[in-house]
C-alpha cells in the first residue's frame, strides 16, 4: 500500500461547481500536511497547509481528520483556471520529519 | 532571484553519457531536497541536505545517482551512465525549517 493515495481522477466539472478530493494517508505519526497544486509542465506550488481544526482560504477549504487518516480539499465555484493537478504532500512521522511524501496527484478539468 | 532556481531547463543526453543537475536554493534556506517526478506520478524522494551534510539519500535509485551540496547552499545531482528509466523531471525543493517547501522548476531530463 502506498503512504499517500489519492484518486488519480481526472474530475471534469463544469464552472461554478463544487468538487472535493480525498487523501488517505498510512502513516498515523505523520505530523504536516499541505495540498500542491501543479499545471501541465511546471513545478509544484503550496495551495495551502491543512490545520487540524480546517481551514479556508477564498474559495479552498482544507480538512484533516486524524482518526480515520485522511485530508480533503474542497473547491467551491470552480473556475477555469483551477485546472490543474492537486497534489496531497505528508510530512514527518516515522520517515523523517523533513521527508514530503507525495500522492500521484488528482487531476482536475473545470470545462466552460 | 527570489525563488528556487534549477538548470539546465531541458537536458537530452544518450545512454551512458553522465549529466550533472544544478539547484540553487533560496538565499538562506538551510533545507535542500531532491526529488524524482515519471510522467503521471507524484514527485518522489531523492535526498536530503541540511547545510552540506547530506542526511537522507535513501530515495537514490542506484549508486549511479549522486548528489553534494559542498558549501551549503548550491547543490549538483549528478546521474552517471545514464540508462533510458532515468527519463524524468528532477526537482529540487528548499525550506527553512519545518516549513513548506519551494520548489524550482525543473530540470527535464531524457536519455536517448
């Protein structure tokens, strides 16, 4: 099994829906976690850290429920420009607390 | 620059032929990460530096992968006798900390 699993998707939605990606993770010591985001042929970039208690920024809300292992994204009124592949990152644990462990990332498609 | 900064963009050498990947992290971060991305897949693992010693080359696929950070900041991977399954994207990532990682661009690599 591996440490981090997301469903590969892709997701297609039209604009303006609402769509959610779930992670699950194996290793319960793991300490940090963060949602990237990464487009066609570039390097990934930091969405936003998932906090224990969720958070939210704009139209992004990040979940993390520890007992059950796994984080959530949610993304409300999708626009274009959310196209792109939604990468879950892991930290610390018993791999070391610097080492990120990536899922394979979900795509998404927001269609006009 | 203000960000992490990786060269040679684009790389295209023929098997056997040995390549060396350039990072230049962010000014003053002391964490320096290397990661391997197949099309399709999530960053994995490489190595990892703290200062110039290199803590974890647990992710090296081969004792063809090398990687040194002498004086702290730049760092060189460097892959000898290239083999066609080392076509992929090598990241290179830095952080202060326990904090999120940067990351560069990208060096795309294809062996012929």
């Amino acid at each position: 099994r591996k440490e981090v699993e997301q469903d590969p998707g892709p997701f297609n939605v039209p604009e303006g829906a609402t769509v959610a990606f779930n992670c699950t993770y194996s290793n319960s010591a793991s300490q940090s976690f963060f949602w990237y985001r990464q487009d066609c042929r570039k390097e990934p970039k930091l969405l936003m850290s998932v906090y224990s208690s969720g958070n939210e920024d704009g139209r992004f809300t990040a979940q993390l429920n520890r007992a059950s292992q796994y984080i959530s994204l949610l993304i409300r009124d999708s626009k274009l420009s959310d196209s792109a592949t939604y990468l879950c990152v892991v930290n610390g644990g018993t791999s070391g607390t610097y080492k990120y462990i990536f899922g394979t990332g979900t795509r998404l498609k927001v269609l006009a | 620059g203000a960000g992490v900064s990786q060269s040679p963009r684009y790389k295209v050498a023929k098997r056997g032929q040995d390549v060396a990947l350039r990072c230049d992290p962010i000014s003053g971060h002391v964490s320096l990460f290397w990661y391997q991305q197949a099309l399709g897949q999530g960053p994995e693992f490489l190595t990892y530096f703290q200062n110039e010693a290199q803590l974890d080359k647990s992710g090296l696929p081969s004792d063809r992968f090398f990687a040194e950070r002498p004086e702290g900041s730049v760092s060189t991977l460097k892959i000898q006798r290239t083999q066609q399954e080392d076509s992929a994207v090598y990241l290179c990532a830095s952080t202060l900390g326990y904090q999120p990682q940067h990351f560069g661009d990208g060096t795309r690599l294809s062996i012929l």
